[in-house]
C-alpha cells in the first residue's frame, strides 16, 4: 500500500500547469521535472520505478480504454465510465494503487493513498497545442491483493454499589430491677453510597478476508488497544493458509483499567507476494457497555430481631427490642444490637451496633 500521495504527469513535449489536493483523494497535475516528462506506455511496475513509487503487484490493462465492467479475477471487477473518452471515472472491488490513463503517446498517473476503491474525473495527458485532454487510448489499474480486516467489540464492566449502615438506641442508659425488664426502641439506617465501575473488558471478533484467487499466507496478527496488547485466538495456529476468497474470524480479548476511550490497531501479517498484509481500527469505549451490577439490593439483619427487610434505595428500620430480665444485682451490663447488610451478590458487606448500658437495681 502506498504511503503518500503523489501524481506525476508523463507527457510528451510541454509541461502541463496547475495544482491542487481534490477531495477524492486525487492529487490533480503538478508541474513536472524534466525526469517527469517520458514518451511511451509503461506498465504498472515501469511507471512507478519511474516515478519512485511501489503502484502495486498487479496491474490489468484495458486496451483500448473501452467502458464497461471488466474482470480481474474469479471475483474482483473494475468497471471504467466515459461518455466521451476524454474523462475517466472508475469503481473497483478491490483497493487500488494507482489508475495510469493513456492517451496522445503519453501515459498520466493518478496515484491513490491509501488505495481507492472508486475515481472520477481522470484524464490522459493535456495536449500542449490545445490545452486540452487528449483523447484515452488506453486504462491500466495498478494494485495489490491485500488482506480485508474488520473487527467488532463489546465492552462490559462490574458497577459495585457501596452502602452504609448506622444503629440508634432511643436512649444510651437504662436501670433494671434484677428480674425485671423493659423495651428500647432501636433504629436501623441504611443508604446507597456510591457506585465503583471496574473489571472493565473488551472482546470482539477480527474478520479476515482473502479477496485474492491466491491462498494468503498468514504468519501473526498483532492487537494492541492503546499501548495495551490484546490476546488473539484463530481456529487455527499460527501460521496458517488462508484459502483463496476465504473467510477466517478470530477472537480477541483485554482486560482494561478504566474506561477511558482507547484505538483497537489491528495488523494481519503475511508472507509471499501475492497478498499482502490487512489492518482495521476502531474506537473502544464503554458508553454501550455491559454492565453487571454488584450488590445493587441488600437484606438488612438485627442480630436480635432477625430479617428486618430487603431494599435498593435508602431505608430507615424501627424495632423494639426487650432488654433483661437480669438475676444479678449491683452489676453494670452491656446491651448491643448489631444490624449486618447483607449484598445480593457479595454477602456480608457492611455491620454496625448500638449498645445501651444497662444498670441492675439491688432491692433490699
């Protein structure tokens, strides 16, 4: 794949003026050096030793320059449109390098980076006594085979609810007589405080496709997420033949640690010519993420009054329980109520008392 973008014009006679970046990715005519300026029809791999650039493996000429769709291989079209055969415009099936457009003995190339699946507006070489196109006597595409990469993602994380919980006695000293006994009013508090996100994940599928009739020899797919490296798994080990035109979809996975957006780069390598390397990426972030909830609802216990209720919002429990009867006299004793929460998914969370100091009264 070309890595800049680049259009040299190669005329014969006059340089041709004028330049500027279109938004289809054209580089339109620059004005050449006197190494720019060559007589003839290159091929693919001539025209680009000459202008100093890879334009591809391949190349399918159409000679004349007639319209119409035309095959590059079992699967793979090009289809070339012109009303005039003056002005060019092109879609193909597989990524294209560079479309070199002959006409008037000369040959002008149109070089794509990163390749191009469709063009328009294409000419040959400007005729200098008309400063006009010359007529397209002939269309050369110029590209490789090279691997389709996508990939997919979903992303999951635990959501953790923290709460408290607080116990009251409606009052902190009492005086029994020994045998006696009486009431105290406790109170439990319970309220959400917080959530944690963590455990945050990413998994997805890496879809390979071999687009060329040529079986493409696959030696390492690297994944990295950000600076993180992703653990990749295929059906098949390492390295392994992907058939012509055939399909292969392997899994990745990273545990992350946090939910900051981050860029999934994806490189499918290959050995051999024929086909080349694949890369896909896409953004990772966590706004559709799965999210699985942790202790969402608690049960609230009192060690003394049993199973006060379940609850998912803020709660406030009151209860009596009956402190004595004590057959000691003249002793100073201690009465606690502990309350526990219970998570739904984590037990034992969170536990507090209250205790009331109890006085035994002597009767003489």
């Amino acid at each position: 794949m070309l890595t800049t973008k680049l259009l040299h014009v190669l005329v014969a006679g006059a340089a041709v003026a004028g330049c500027a970046t279109g938004d289809d990715g054209v580089v339109t005519p620059i004005i050449p050096s006197g190494d720019d300026i060559v007589m003839g029809n290159p091929r693919c791999a001539e025209a680009g030793a000459r202008v100093g650039l890879d334009l591809g493996t391949f190349a399918f000429a159409v000679d004349p320059g007639t319209p119409g769709t035309y095959r590059l291989d079992d699967v793979n079209r090009v289809t070339l449109a012109s009303e005039d055969l003056r002005v060019l415009d092109w879609s193909a099936t597989v990524g294209v390098d560079a479309i070199l457009v002959r006409g008037g003995g000369a040959t002008q190339i149109y070089v794509y980076a990163p390749e191009a699946r469709d063009g328009a507006g294409l000419t040959a070489p400007i005729d200098p006594k008309t400063g006009e196109p010359t007529a397209i006597t002939g269309v050369e595409v110029c590209y490789d085979h090279e691997l389709a990469v996508t990939t997919t993602a979903a992303t999951a994380l635990t959501r953790a609810y923290a709460w408290t919980v607080g116990v009251t006695a409606d009052q902190g000293e009492l005086y029994l007589v020994a045998g006696a006994t009486e009431p105290v009013r406790f109170t439990t508090k319970v309220a959400p405080d917080g959530v944690v996100d963590r455990d945050f994940v990413v998994a997805g599928d890496i879809v390979i496709t071999n687009p060329a009739p040529y079986a493409a020899q696959i030696v390492a797919i690297g994944d990295r997420i950000g600076e993180l490296k992703a653990t990749v798994t295929c059906p098949e080990l390492m390295p392994f033949a992907l058939a012509p035109f055939g399909r292969v979809v392997c899994r990745y996975s990273r545990a992350l640690p946090d939910d900051a957006t981050r860029i999934n780069r994806i490189v499918v390598d290959t050995v051999g010519y024929e086909v080349g390397r694949g890369t896909a990426a896409r953004a990772i972030d966590f706004d559709d993420a799965k999210v699985t909830e942790l202790d969402r609802r608690v049960e609230v216990w009192d060690d003394h009054a049993g199973r006060l209720g379940v609850t998912a919002t803020e709660r406030r429990y009151g209860y009596r329980l009956t402190v004595g009867p004590y057959d000691s006299c003249g002793e100073t004793l201690p009465f606690t109520s502990t309350a526990s929460l219970l998570g739904s998914d984590s037990g034992l969370i969170a536990r507090a008392s209250a205790t009331v100091t109890v006085h035994t009264i002597c009767i003489r």
